[in-house]
C-alpha cells in the first residue's frame, strides 16, 4: 500500500518527534536524572522502545550530563531490531540478565531503577504463567533487596518504579468505574489471567513494605492501555491485531462483540507520567496512569483503524467478527477500563495531550514502517 499523503510523517519522524516531544515535557525530571545511571529490567519491550530512548535522546540535546541508561533482559519476547540499532550508544549498556536471578555482582551502583519486566501480552503470559509470577515476585524481591544493600552502602537509589497494572482491579464493579487508586478490585485468583494481575498485587505489597520497613524511595505505576510505536506488529494485542491485517491488506478480524470499552493512552503521554512516577512520585505510592478521555470500544477502535487506513493507504477491507480458537481469549476479560487520574494529575502534574485519533493515526504510522517483528 501507498500512503496517499506525505503528511503527518512516517515512523521515523512519528519517533523522532515523540522524543522531542517526551524530552521537553520532562525537562524537570530529566534534569534530576542527569549524570546519573539508570536501569532498566525488561528494558526490550514495548514500554522501553521509548523508556530507553527518551533519556537518550534528551542525552542528544546536551540540555545536562548524560543520564547513563543500562538495560537487563532475558530476550523472553525477542530481541528485537530497535535496541541492536542502539548498540553503539555511548550512554547505553545492554546485559542479558534473567531477573529472576540474583543481581549480577558486578551491577555496580545505579541511581534509578525501573522494573519493566513482565509479559504484558495476555496471550503470552498465559503461555509463561510461570515465569510472569517469578518476575513479579520474585524477580521484583531481588531488586528490592539490591535497593535495600545500596541504602546500606550508604548509596541509596534516588528512584525505584515498579510496573504494576489496571489489572490489578480486575473486573471493576460500575460504581468503581472509573477506578481511582483506592478500588481495592474484583480479581480472580485462579482464573487464566490471575498469573499476572496476582503476581502485580503481591509486588505491590512488596514494595509498599520494603518502602515503609527500610525507608527505601520506591514508586507504583498502573498503566492503563498503552499504544503506540513499540508495540511491535507480533505482540497479539488488539491494536496490533487489527494493524496487521490492515497492512496484509484483509479484512480486521475481531474476536470480541466489539461492546468492551478501553481508554487508550498514547505511549508518549504513559511515559511522561512514567518517568515522573520515578522521579517526582511519594514513597510507597501507587499511580494510575492513562487517560481520562472517552472510552473506546473494540468496535469503534477497529471502524476508526478501517477510516484512518481507507483515508491515509487506501484500504478497502472491513470489520469481521470471529470466534477464537482460543477458549480462554476472552475469560476474565474486563469490559471497562477507564482511570481516574487526579493523584498523577494534582500531585505530579502529569497530562496526558494526545486525543486518541491523533494517537491511532501515528500509531498506525508507525506500523506502516515497522511490519516485521519476531513472533514472540
Ligand atoms: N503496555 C501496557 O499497556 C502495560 C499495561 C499494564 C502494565 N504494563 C507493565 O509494564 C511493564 C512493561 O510492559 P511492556 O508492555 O513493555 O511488556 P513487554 O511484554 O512488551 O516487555 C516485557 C519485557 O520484559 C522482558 N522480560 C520478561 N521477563 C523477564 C525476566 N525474567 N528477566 C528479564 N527480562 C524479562 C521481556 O523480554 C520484554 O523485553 C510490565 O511490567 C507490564 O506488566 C504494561
């Protein structure tokens, strides 16, 4: 397919300006992170594509000294094109490190770490239930208790975030939508997805107690529905899903009723919120971060994804609906997920500025140059 104009810009220009755009709106926060070092377990996946490359590319504008990024990955999910690109960047390390095993010794002392690593693919932490619970539990204990010896050391970390999720409110009651920080959630703990929203509530007690009973500066996240440039075309989420099939240029396959209802957050907007989270964030505290903006159904997502590419490549495919062959697709599955996010909003003046149609069609943008990625 052939995009039919040259506006707004391709994927590289789509990043570019993202950076920039992240970089700016940080200044505060990237500003305090200068000259330090950073790590970044699971740095690999969708939420590092940028997580790693904004501090590098605020690096590139000489704004302060560079913030010294280190990232540890097992490659569960591929190592994917992006961060081998990144290989020659004299601000970046890469480690091949499981986290479910101890630190490595010679780790050294970081100022910042985050906690990224865990398959956030329902479809492949159903297939690594296993390993999903060990990188959340005990994978998260192992780097609580590094925070912990460098506090001993005398060096204590100036951040610690944890990636939690809005899955952890499970299936919210009505009254509780949209979920404020304080819904205490309607889990299942033995359901297909409990691998993962369990496996993120036991981090969250960790941290809140290894911030309280050591004094140790860590911080929550909740992402709520992250999209964007990163999600790389293989990663079976929905958005992906539907990307795909447009480029293979057949009809969008959908396997819900299209009724439940997200609200997406472009990935630019989740990772300035991230990074404040990090820096700015009280100890012990957990954050929604996401949009308060409309909820979205699948089935408008797929008509807005089917309008944007007819408009933008000529796409002439349509919405189906499919069972899938997947029994458990859609088990436990939330049919709302919408936050509130005042405590991000009042307390570290995080707003999220891309509307959801912009957002999809950068996304989508961005697919257009990125149509390869490792299944898996
Ligand atoms: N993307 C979202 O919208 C979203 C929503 C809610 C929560 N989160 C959370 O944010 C974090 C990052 O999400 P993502 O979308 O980037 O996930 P992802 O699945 O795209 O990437 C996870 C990365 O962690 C690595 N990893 C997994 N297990 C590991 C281990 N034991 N040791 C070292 N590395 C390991 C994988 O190889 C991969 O690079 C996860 O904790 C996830 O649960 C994300």
């Amino acid at each position: 397919m052939t995009a039919s104009s040259a506006t707004p810009s391709t994927a590289t220009e789509i990043v570019a300006e993202d950076l920039e755009d992240i970089g700016r709106r940080l200044s505060v926060e990237f500003g305090r992170m200068a000259g330090k070092r950073l790590l970044i377990v699971g740095g690999a996946g969708f939420l590092g594509y940028y997580l790693v490359q904004a501090p590098l590319a605020w690096n590139r504008t000489g704004r302060g000294a560079p913030i010294e990024v280190t990232v540890y990955d097992n490659w569960i999910r591929g190592m994917p094109d992006w961060i081998k690109a990144l290989a020659d960047d004299p601000h970046l390390t890469l480690h091949t490190h499981d986290i479910t095993n101890p630190m490595p010794q010679d780790a050294g002392d970081f100022d910042y770490v985050i906690h990224a690593a865990s398959i956030a693919s329902p479809i492949f932490y159903r297939k690594y239930p296993i390993e999903t619970m060990d990188a959340n539990v005990n994978g998260l204990r192992y780097l609580l208790e590094y925070a912990l010896a460098q506090k001993k050391a005398g060096k204590p970390l100036s951040g610690f975030l944890f990636y939690s999720t809005s899955e952890i409110y499970g299936d919210p009651t009505p009254e509780n939508i949209p979920t404020p920080e304080t819904y205490r959630g309607n889990v299942s703990c033995t359901g297909p997805r409990a691998c993962y929203d369990e496996s993120k509530r036991y981090g969250e007690t960790l941290c809140v107690n290894f911030a309280e009973q050591h004094d140790l500066q860590i911080t929550i996240a909740r992402p709520f529905n992250n999209y964007g440039p990163g999600l790389k075309i293989t990663d079976r989420r929905v958005l992906p899903d539907f990307a795909r099939d447009v480029f293979a240029g057949r009809d969008i396959v959908m396997l819900s009723n299209g009724a439940p209802t997200r609200t997406f957050c472009y990935i630019a907007d989740a990772i300035v919120g991230y990074f404040k989270v990090l820096v700015i964030g009280r100890k012990g505290e957990s954050y929604n971060v996401g949009t308060d903006a409309a909820e979205v159904s699948m089935a408008q997502l797929a008509d807005e994804v089917v309008r944007i590419a007819s408009e933008r490549w000529g796409y002439a495919g349509r919405v189906v609906r499919q069972v899938s062959s997947d029994k458990n697709y859609l088990v436990d599955n939330p049919n709302r997920r919408c936050p509130v996010i005042t405590k991000a909003r009042t307390e570290l003046g995080y707003e999220p500025r891309v509307g959801f149609e912009d957002g999809l069609e950068r996304a989508l943008i961005w697919y257009s140059g990125n149509l390869e990625a490792e299944d898996a």
